[in-house]
C-alpha cells in the first residue's frame, strides 16, 4: 500500500475531526447562550405558575381546604395583605419554597366562582414580581335529611337544595338519629331487640358496619367533629339504680379505626354525667356541661390533663364553625366565651326588642341568629316565632315569622353560614309526636333560607339535616 496514501488518509481524518470538534463546540456554545438566555429571561418575567391545585368539593365542605400554587421559582414570604379573595372569604397564607399556600378558614359557599389574586409574587432572589390569578367554582351543595315512619321503614335521604332530586341512602326499622362527617354517615338506631346501635356507612350508605358500645343501653346527643372523623355521644346503661350504672357518660370513638373500643371522656374531680357538650371546632377540645352545672374545656382523646373551670351554666347555645367562641346561658344572662383564653362578655343586646328569646344560633363572624317568641302590645304571646340575625353591634334584620299554627323545634346553620334551616312542626295542633327515645313530629318540615336577607330556599319534609352539630331538642 501506499505510503502517500495513508498519509492523505491520516490528514483527512484529523481535518474531519477538527471540523467536528469545532462545530460541537460552537452547538455547546449557543446551547449554553440559550440556556442562559432562557434563564435571563425566566428571571425578567418573575415568578410563572407551574401547577395549581384545589379541591373545590372539600373547601365547600368544611373549613381549612387550601389553594396551592407552585411556580417556577422559589418564592419570597408571601404576606396576607398581598392577597384578596372575591367573594371575600377569611384566609391563612403560608410560602414553601416555589409555591404558596392560601388557606379557607371557612368553608366556602356552594355554586360559587371565588377568585384568588396575589399580588406582587417575588422570587427569592429578588428580579421582577408577578400577580397570580386563580379562579374555581364550587359545585352546589347537598344534605341530607331523617323520615320517620315510611313505607319501607325510616329512611335517611340526600338531596339538592332545589328539593327535586331526593336520593334514599339508608333504611332501617327504627332511626334514633343520625350524623354526617366527611367521609361516613353514622346512625343511631334501637335493633330489633331493642338494643341501642351505632352503624356507620359511606356517604351513599354502602359498606355498614357497627361501632363498639360501650354497653347495653342508650345513645344520645350523637354528634360529630367538624374534621378528622372523630365522633361522640352520651351513653347510659340500660340497668340503672342508685348505686349503680353508668348515667349520661361521654364517650368519643374515631371512625378510621373501626375496631377500636370507645373512650370515656372523664374529667377528674368533676361529676361525670354530662348533660350538653360541643366539639371546639379546629381543635382537639370539648366543652361539656356537667349535671352539677359545672361548664369544663378538656380533651377528646380521654379528658387527660387539667381541664379548664369556666364557671356555671345552664345551657350551651353553640360554637359556631371555624370559631373558638362559645355563647352560653349563665344563671342570670347570656355569655360568649373566648375558648383560647377563657375570657368572657356579654351576649350583645338586640336593638330591636325581640320578646322572649328562645334560642340564640352563633356564626363564625360574630353575628347570631335568634327565635324569639313575637309578643303583643300588651306582651302577651301571639304564639308567633320571629327569626332574627343580630349583627356583632346589635343591629338586628327580621329574617323569618313562624306561623302561630306552627312550633319551631331547631335554628341550624350551614357549614360556610350562607343558608340556616328551620325545623318546624306544622300544624302543631294536630301534628302529634312519635314514641322514640327522641321524640319528633310526624309530620316534621325543614325550612331553608338565606341568611342575609331571610329569603327562602326550599321547605323539605324530613328532620335533623345534615347542617345540625346537635340533635334537636
């Protein structure tokens, strides 16, 4: 072979690899110009969103539910006053890294479009801001609702606010009550023998099973926390005497752990029977009213730890959803209660005289909702019920006028207090009450209105909607 040859070969090639070393290092040049052209540019535009989540359905349902937004960079502290919501709505704002975090202290309306806007979006290492915008809608509400004496027995159904789409989701023989939480339907029932019960389902009363007992006896005053599946209620043992049997004891049980026996909620050196008690919402506390009249703040878990003395009372009148303020009747007036630190003032006077009040429903704004008995000039009782939202400074909007024909039994509100339901008996006269351990009308009727304005939603026949923290009383 040549040697000419070879050597014209040899030059070739190292020409060829010149050629591409070159040319591979111009590509490495101008892809590293582009990426940091890209990066300049990600800079000079701010913060861009990358993903955006919210649970529309949860954020209607209960306090707490959250809009997460993550961006492309990491974020400078958002700070509260950078964001507005509309319809406005209380919020928490936290910052993580590239996303931020807006939290619903409240549960939001139903069938609502809210818009969440930040403003002046910063990256931590400092460059241009950004303004995010986020929209979602949240999907109209159900409940549902209690029928006694049916056909096929009573009868737990759900439906829309239009009153025209009923679904039946649970049948048994005998309904005492029931409650719902997030995830389940938990029903208080007596069995065929007689025998107290508690069944929970799903939502659309598929996969019952029965809850633990913690004996032979009777259940009341079921009611349910507002997050975590945590349920409670008030047992007495079917033998009861003087010198023995548990009488209207507090137990709480959690719904995700289905074997699990209840606990007893006991507060030392106070009398155990419990004659009201309300989970403190957001928190792991109850507030209970002893037999004695002794008012107590303790624990869920086993009333472990030293329990807060808030005086006596006669009865609780409620805790309002997202609230630690609790509105209480003492002996001699009515009182509202900062649970976080014991402190205490009076329940604000109407402006308007209302007559005898009959029950006061707290709001988590502050506000409330009164029945009032109406009264003539000479204040006597028309047997007519008033309904009233009296703002925090007293001033009072006239929502609602019960007939004198009829009897109002229960004032509960929706979980974000855009709507409040009425539980009337109509006809009261001739509309008698059944034999149950609670006892209700046969004919009972749920009326909804706005509480803004008291205008009416829809009237649906059935008791104890989902909406109610307390059974009726």
């Amino acid at each position: 072979m040549s040697t000419d040859g070879t050597s014209r070969r040899s030059r070739s090639r190292r020409r060829r690899g010149r050629a591409f070393a070159g040319a591979f290092t111009i590509v490495v040049g101008l892809l590293a110009v582009f990426g940091l052209a890209g990066a300049a540019a990600s800079v000079a535009q701010g913060p861009r969103v990358t993903e955006a989540y919210v649970d529309p359905q949860a954020a209607a349902a209960a306090s707490g539910a959250r809009l997460i937004v993550t961006t492309t960079q990491s974020l400078a502290e958002v700070d509260p006053s950078q964001v507005s919501i509309t319809p406005a709505t209380p919020f928490a704002v936290d910052t993580s890294g590239r996303s931020v975090g807006v939290r619903f202290t409240l549960p939001l309306w139903d069938d609502t479009e809210y818009t969440v806007t930040i403003d002046d979006v910063a990256s931590l290492g400092g460059g241009p801001t950004a303004t995010i915008t986020e929209t979602f809608r949240t999907p109209a509400t159900d409940v549902f609702l209690m029928q006694r004496g049916t056909n096929a027995g009573d009868l737990i159904y759900r439906t829309d606010l239009t009153g025209q789409n009923a679904v039946p989701v649970f049948r048994h023989a005998h309904i005492e009550d029931f409650r719902a939480t997030a995830q389940h339907l938990v029903v208080s029932v007596r069995t065929d023998d007689d025998r107290a019960g508690l069944i929970v389902t799903d939502l659309d009363g598929d996969n019952a099973r029965e809850l633990a007992l913690p004996g032979d006896g009777y259940v009341s005053n079921l009611q349910t926390a507002d997050r975590g599946e945590r349920i409670g209620y008030t047992f007495s043992d079917a033998e009861l005497s003087a010198d023995s049997g548990r009488e209207s004891r507090l137990f709480t049980a959690s719904l995700s752990e289905p074997d699990a026996d209840p606990v007893a909620i006991e507060v030392e050196g106070a009398d155990p029977r419990v004659a009201e008690w309300r989970f403190v919402p957001d928190t792991d506390s109850i507030l209970l009213l002893s037999f004695d009249g002794s008012l107590l703040l303790t624990g869920s878990e086993n009333g472990s730890g030293a329990p807060t003395a808030l005086g006596d009372a006669m009865t609780i009148e409620g805790i309002a959803r997202g609230s630690s303020e609790a509105v209480v009747d003492r002996l001699d007036h009515a009182a509202v209660i900062d649970l976080t630190d014991a402190s205490e003032e009076p329940l604000v006077e109407s402006d308007t005289d209302l007559g005898g009040t009959t029950s006061v429903t707290p709001l988590p704004d502050g506000s409330t909702i009164r029945t009032a008995a109406v009264l003539d000039a000479d204040g006597v009782p028309t047997g007519r019920t008033s309904v009233a939202h009296v703002d925090p400074d007293g001033a009072t909007t006239m929502l609602s006028e019960i007939a004198d024909t009829d009897a109002v039994i229960q004032v509960c509100v929706s979980p974000s207090a855009r709507y409040f339901a009425v539980l009337v008996a109509p006809d009261a006269v001739t509309n008698s009450y059944d034999t149950y351990q609670h006892p209700l009308p046969e004919r009972p009727e749920t009326r909804i209105l706005e509480v803004d304005d008291g205008d009416p939603v829809v009237a649906l026949n059935g008791a104890s909607i989902s909406w109610c923290q307390v059974p009726p009383r």
